[in-house]
C-alpha cells in the first residue's frame, strides 16, 4: 500500500502540473459542452426558403390556418410572373441563395430544385406535395379517409442538452482514460522511472492501480462538472430519476478505456507516437460512434461498424439513464460488456508491456 499511495500521489501532482494536460484532460471537453449546449439551446426546424414565381392557386388560395402552420417550415416570397423573375429565382436557387423555385403551369405546378442539397430538397418537396395533396382533397368535396398526427414522445420542455450531454461526456471520460496512462507510461520509461521501479520492490499491479485511482477521482470530477453546468438554468438540464447509475457506467467506461491507454503506453516508444496513436483511437471514434452528432443518416454499414466500438455503447446506455428515464437495465449489459472489453485488452497491453525501452 505504500508504493501505492506513493505512486499515486506523484502521477497526480504530476498531472495537476502539466498544465496542458489538465487543459485537453478536464477543461477542452467541457467547453465543447458549453459551446454546443449554447449553439443548440435554442434549435428548433430550419425554415426553407422558396421563390414563388407568379400566381401558384394551391399556395395562393390556401386557408390562413394551413398557411400559418406553413411559415414554420416554408419561407415563401412572391414574385411577378414574368420570363426575368422566373430567370432570377432559377439563378438564386443554382446559387444556393434559395431551397427551390415554384411556378404554376395550368393545373401543373412545378418545383425547381438544386441537386447540391438533396436534403433541403427533398424537405420543400415533400411540404409542397402535402400541399398540393391537400387541394386536390379540397377540390373533391370529400373528407380524408385518414388523417395523421404527430407528437413528440419527450415533454415540450426537454432541450438538446438533454441529448449532448451524455455524448460529450462520455467522450471526455474515453479521452482521459487513454490519454493520461498513454503519455504517462511512456514518459516514465523514457526518464527511467520506470526502470528504477523495476529495480525496486514494486511490481506492476501497483503502478496500473495507481494510474487507476487518478484515472477514477479524473471521470468523476469530469462527470461533476459536466453534471453541474448542464443542469444550469441556461442549459437546463433535467436528470430522471436514476441518474446516478450514470457513475458505475463512467467507472466500467474508465476501466474499459485505461486499457486502450495502457495498451498504447506499452507499444509506443515515444510521447509523440503515443499521442498520436490515442489521437486515432479517440477522435474517429468519437464521430463514428455518435458521441458528438447522431448516426440516423450514416450509411448503414457506419451504423454496423459502430456497434463494434466501446464508446458507443457509453454514449448509449449514458443517454438512457441520463435523460430517458431508464437504469440498471440498461446499464447493467454496457457495464459488463466494457469491463470484459477492458480485462480483454489489459490483457494484450500486460503482454506487450515494457518497464524499459533497452
């Protein structure tokens, strides 16, 4: 026990020195919380914006109650009907300065649309082809045999916060499991700490236990300080009834990513090498695996690749106990599947391990 609070104590006034260290480790992944939690605070549906080229019946004639749930999606600007107007709106949508361009030919109304954004494309059509469903309803004197609702299954009151929250900080949490034992290993073989510990009566199992008890005091202050400015009143973040199962998830996500760290503290020969393998391990991972954007509209086969990856897992079962109501159901299977993720792992780095570079 000795050399284990001695170890353990001289990696944290090691870590709490380095100020770049504290900087990427503790204060970078919570300023990627407040930036995106102010940028999305207020995210809502983007309106479109449409050129209307001359007399359009279906727009023209729609009732005020239809045309007022249109502004929230369409932004319509009327022109005159003339060849130029028609040129000019082609020329703004060609341009991107426009979603589309409609015009009425007869009974036939036409969408002009730039292949350059498929999706906000594919938004305008779809509105303007309800729309003009809807007149042709109209027209018929008949009422609709079905009719379809929407509703939200979350309260009106949650915000985004509630969905970036879980993902950013279980990124965090990844990193700095990676990349303090990474850097710190190599570092201490390259000074030789390592090999003086060697030749001491310390074995291994003390120095991975100590950078296990700095990596855990590291993802639980992470998670309280992600937790407490989330749940600001600006942010307004509201935790469900059995967030706190959200620290045995962080302590099995520590478990599982120390080893990744471990792993390349032991194959890396340099600490730039080691920064840079961790640096390809995190950040891919952290996109692939949806800790920072969504993975609705990846391709199928990025969803399956994700699937794979530890940090997805996290991400997930986070989200769940954080802002979706849910608790050890969800989280018990992530725990065990990281845990077996991390003794896998910690296993290979044990192999590969080194205590010096000769």
């Amino acid at each position: 026990m000795t050399s284990f609070r001695t170890l353990s104590r001289a990696m944290a006034l090691g870590l709490l020195r380095d100020r770049a260290a504290v900087f990427f480790m503790l204060v970078f992944p919570v300023l990627f919380l407040v930036l995106f939690g102010a940028l999305f605070k207020d995210a809502g549906v983007s309106q479109s914006r449409v050129v209307q080229v001359g007399d359009v019946t279906v727009l023209d004639e729609m009732p005020e109650q239809s045309r007022a749930a249109l502004r929230d999606v369409l932004e319509v600007e009327k022109t005159d009907g003339s060849p130029a107007a028609l040129k000019d709106a082609l020329e703004q949508v060609r341009k991107g300065e426009v979603d589309a361009a409609v015009t009425q030919r007869g009974d036939e109304v036409e969408v002009h649309f730039s292949a350059a954004d498929q999706v906000r494309a594919g938004t305008v059509h779809s509105v303007l082809d309800s729309v003009v469903q809807a007149a042709n309803q109209a027209a018929t004197g008949q009422p609709p045999a079905y009719t379809l609702t929407a509703e939200r299954v979350e309260d009106e009151s949650v915000q985004p916060i509630q969905f970036l929250t879980p993902g950013l900080l279980a990124w965090a949490v990844a990193m700095g499991a990676v990349f303090g034992p990474a850097l710190n290993l190599v570092s201490w073989r390259k000074k030789r700490i390592l090999r003086r510990l060697w030749l001491a009566p310390v074995d291994a199992t003390s120095v991975i236990g100590a950078r296990l008890g700095i990596n855990v005091v590291l993802a639980l202050a992470q998670t309280a300080i992600f937790l407490g400015i989330a749940t600001l009143p600006y942010y307004g973040l509201r935790l469900t009834g059995d967030w706190w199962v959200a620290i045995p998830l962080v302590l099995a996500g520590t478990l599982a990513f120390m080893s990744i760290g471990l792993l390349v503290g032991a194959w890396a020969k340099t600490e730039e090498a080691a920064n840079g393998l961790a640096q390809i391990v995190i950040l891919p991972m952290a996109f692939l695996s949806g800790a920072f954007i969504p993975l609705d509209a990846a391709p199928a086969w990025v969803r399956t690749f994700a699937e794979f990856l530890p940090l997805k897992h996290l991400a997930d079962a986070m989200q769940g106990v954080l802002s979706r109501g849910e608790s050890w159901g969800t989280a018990l299977p992530v725990m065990g599947g990281l845990l077996l993720f991390g003794a896998v792992v910690t296993a290979v780095a044990w192999r590969v391990f080194r205590w010096d570079d000769a």
